[in-house]
C-alpha cells in the first residue's frame, strides 16, 4: 500500500515506519522534513492544498496533534489545542474524503477524549465525558469525523462509523498512553525519579491502569489497513493492567536496584496532598487522583476484530523493552 502518515517523525510515527516500511511505501506530513529511511518523502501542511502537491495513496494515518501537557492543566492553551488536533483533523479528513483512491482513514485519539476517569473498564459505548481542553479537542476531532462520514452516507447510525461501506473505512483508535523506545511522557519523568533514589510514597494505594506498547500499536494498525476491519472507535491498550507499586518494581527492576516503595498510611497522603494544594507543591489533590486512581481500558473490541485472542506483545514485556531503551 501507499500510506500517508501525518506527524511521522513523532514518537508513534518513528516507529509505524519501521513497521511497515518493508511492506508498504511510506509518505510523511509534518512540519519538519530531515530524510529518514522508510520515508519517500516528508510534504509540508501546505502541500494540502496545492493540486497534484502530495501523490495518490491508499491510506492515511493521522497523528498530528498537541499532545497532553502533564505539567500544567492545559486550561490556558485551549486554542492551541483546538487549532492543532480538530483543526488539522479537519484538514487531513476532508482531504481524505476528496480522493476517491484513498480508502482508509486511521485516526489517533486518546482514551482521555472518553473519560478523565473510569468507574470499572471503559469501553467503547462509554457516552464521552473528556474533562480538559486536550480531550475536549479530541473529541470534536472524533465528532467531526463522524459527521462528516455520516453526511456522505445517510444510512450511518448516529454516534458511530457505517462499517458497510466497502468504498472507505475509517478507524478512531483511543489508546491509553503509549510507551516505548523513544517516547517522551509521563513514563519518562517516573523513571528519572526512581533513577536519583527517591522512594516512591503512595505504596498504601493500590490500583490498575492500562498501558499500551508501541508494538501493538504497530500491530493493530497493520491489522486495520491490511485487512478487512469494519469501520468504528477502537480502544487500544495491553492485554493486563499494572498497577502503580508494580510499574516501580519494574523500573527498579531495570536498574539493578532493589525497590523503595513507601506504604505511609493513606490518611496523611491525602493530608499532605491537601496542603500541597494550599501552597501550590508538586503534590496536590489532584495530583494524588491521577497518580492512584484506577484507569482500566478494554481491548476486546479491537482484538475481536482483528481475530486474536492476545495482543502479541504482554504489558509486561512490552514495559521492559520501554525502560531497556531508556537505560541504554
């Protein structure tokens, strides 16, 4: 296939042409354009525009976007964040519906356009309630897209994605957050922090949260753009949620180091969170929320479309390879 992939020297990007460029011919969109090998060519946002400016393909995949600013609530970059992810979704998404040889559409979401935070596993027919101008953003990105495919077939159901039209096929995916070589995220911040020796305090919290390896990222989108996978949102992640103290034992594990996981009693945590939130520490609240709430994404949907049982790559496994690379 010919493939189109937006944002391609990103983190995802970076490692979908590795995937697929033995297979498949690779053209990228971004706003930068250094050679990279797998890549045939890097066009410009403004290439769009221009009649014959970017050749014929199969299959677009849209990364594009402003990704999630863990270090502030975002709230002060809202049209930032509109004008990057629904904005260049529209684009991209409009120039897809234009081009009659183009017949597959991958975008990528975030489980966050779905829920800020989830009450037992979220699934796919969860009624979206994205808290924050990065999921707001995505979830019009989502709207549009549905929309619009829904103004070009009637026959489509409202809030979804008409799976029996052979002409295109479009694919929302809402993964959880996505780990591996080269990834720079809230992953990475973890890891320094257990690499100078801090102890981790919040040991007395137990919780789950799903995780996703590049390599079934990698794996789902081939699957998606070689087979014959009916049109719809996706929820992407590993198969086994991990829990918090589980993810330190791992990173310790990865640096030789034995674990320093502290269970103070979760009374005081909140006590000292409450106080942080007065005098603006790095530990408030909220803070406390994210760091020990459950967050469990279901991946049947997209693993019974795609005909497997497992993803082939274990959160486990798919976790060490994260944090070999980032030792090396």
């Amino acid at each position: 296939m010919k493939i189109l992939i937006t944002g391609v020297h990103g983190f995802v990007g970076t490692n979908l042409v590795e995937a697929l460029k033995r297979e498949h011919t690779i053209y990228g969109l971004d706003i930068i354009a250094p050679e990279r090998e797998g890549v045939v060519k890097t066009y410009s946002w403004d290439d769009l525009d221009k009649e014959g400016g970017i050749p014929d393909v199969d299959a677009i995949i849209h990364l594009a976007g402003k990704a999630h600013d863990v270090k502030s609530d975002g709230h002060g970059q809202k049209d930032v964040y509109m004008k990057v992810n629904y904005g260049l979704t529209t684009r991209i998404f409009d120039y897809f519906l234009a081009h009659p040889k183009c017949r597959k559409f991958v975008f990528f979401s975030t489980a966050k356009s779905a829920a800020d935070k989830v009450d037992g596993i979220l699934t796919e027919d969860v009624v979206p309630a994205p808290v924050g101008p990065y999921g707001e953003s995505k979830i019009a990105a989502e709207n549009y897209i549905i929309s619009k495919f829904q103004d070009c077939h009637s026959e489509s159901k409202p809030s979804t994605l008409n799976s029996q039209l052979p002409a295109k096929q479009v694919y929302i995916f809402r993964p959880c957050m996505i780990h591996g070589p080269g990834n720079k995220g809230n992953l990475n911040l973890l890891y320094n922090a257990v690499r100078k020796g801090l102890p981790w305090p919040l040991g007395s919290f137990e919780n789950k949260r799903t995780f996703t390896s590049i390599e079934n990222i990698c794996f789902a989108v081939n699957g998606v753009l070689t087979g014959d996978v009916p049109s719809g949102i996706y929820n992407m992640g590993d198969d086994e949620p991990l829990s918090t103290n589980e993810l330190i034992e791992e990173i310790c594990m990865s640096l030789d180091r034995k674990p320093r996981i502290w269970k103070l009693p979760k009374g005081l945590m909140c006590a000292v969170a409450e106080v942080g939130g007065w005098l603006h520490m790095p530990l408030n609240p909220e803070r406390l929320r994210k760091l020990t709430e459950n967050y469990i994404s279901s991946n049947a949907k997209i693993k019974a479309a795609l005909g497997v049982e497992r993803m082939p790559v274990d959160a486990r496994t798919g976790l060490k390879r994260t944090l070999e690379a980032f030792r090396g």
